[in-house]
C-alpha cells in the first residue's frame, strides 16, 4: 500500500518535499519510515512549529492500493509557486520496487 503525507504550508513554506508517499504493508510501518524520512508529528506541541500556522505534517496519511494510484493525486495538492521538491517516495525493506 502506499501513505500520502501532506506538509503543512507553515509560516509560508515547505521544508524538503510538499508529499511524502510511503511504501509500506501497514500503517505503523509507514509512520515509522515517514519519520525516518523526516517528516515528523505533533510539531506545535514539541515547539518545533508555531501555533498560528499549526504542525507542519498531518498525521492522518491517505492510503492507495498502487504507485499510479497514489501519483495520480500529486497535482490536486502540489503549491506550484514554491520552489520546494513536489514529492518523495520512502520504501520499507519489504516494500514492493525499487
């Protein structure tokens, strides 16, 4: 399966990609390799985001049965006036691909 994690437009940027989209066979392995990618949770309660503009990453990651599946929703939440990265793809040791 694959976890869409979006980012939070926080004090009017992105840091690293807009999307992380995860290759994993649960939810609790994509959280886990989400992480290890970068993207982090519950930022405005760990101080690493403010809380006017709210956390950077949303917990709740959307799920695709494929690749296709998932890619084909990059252009419904990509901000084309930021220079950051549009997505990243993150794979588990036992994820499908390469």
């Amino acid at each position: 399966m694959f976890f869409r994690y979006n980012q939070n437009n926080t004090n009017g940027c992105f840091i690293g990609p807009q999307i992380v989209f995860v290759d994993a066979a649960s939810a609790e392995e994509a959280e886990a390799l989400a992480r290890s990618a970068g993207v982090y949770f519950d930022g405005v309660e760990t101080g690493a985001d403010c809380l006017c503009c709210g956390d950077r990453w949303f917990r709740e990651a959307d799920t695709f049965a494929t690749e296709a599946e998932a890619l084909a929703t990059v252009e419904a939440w990509r901000v084309d006036e930021d220079d950051s990265p549009v997505y990243r793809i993150v794979r588990g040791d036992g994820a499908r691909g390469a």
